[in-house]
C-alpha cells in the first residue's frame, strides 16, 4: 500500500496508476488525514463452457422418474 499526498499524487499519476493496474492500493492524504484509496478492479474470470457430454453427465435427477409418476397417476384415475 502506497500512501501519497494529494500534490504528490497529481504529480506522480501515471506511476501510481501503473502500480495499481500491477495489484497495488495507493491511499491518497490530505495534511496526512486519508481521503481516498485507489485499488484495482477485479476482472471476472470467464468460466469455461462445457462440452455437452461434461453438461449431460453433470446434471442429477431428483424425485420419482417421470415413468414412474406415469404409471401411478395412470392407476390412479382407474379408480
């Protein structure tokens, strides 16, 4: 973390603004009071899309099977 004041920090901007793009935090002072931090962004990381067997084998089944439901709403209106 970098602590600079506000004279220093219009001085020297491009090289803060390059330590920030490189993970740092700089912490701008007034008469050594902070009044404002300047940190990074963070950047999304993109998740992978997967193949469609990798989709296919991921996803779970819950419940009764369909068929099952089927046969038993069927024997049920038999009634």
């Amino acid at each position: 973390m970098i602590k600079a004041g506000i004279k220093d920090a219009r001085q020297h901007f491009t090289e803060y603004i390059s330590k920030v793009e490189k993970g740092e935090e700089v912490i701008i002072t007034k008469r050594t009071e902070p009044i404002a931090k300047i940190t990074p962004i963070k950047k999304k990381v993109k998740a992978l899309l997967m193949s469609h067997k990798e989709l296919r084998n991921s996803i779970v089944a819950k419940g009764t099977p369909l068929s099952e439901a089927v046969i038993q709403s069927r024997k049920e209106e038999a009634y």
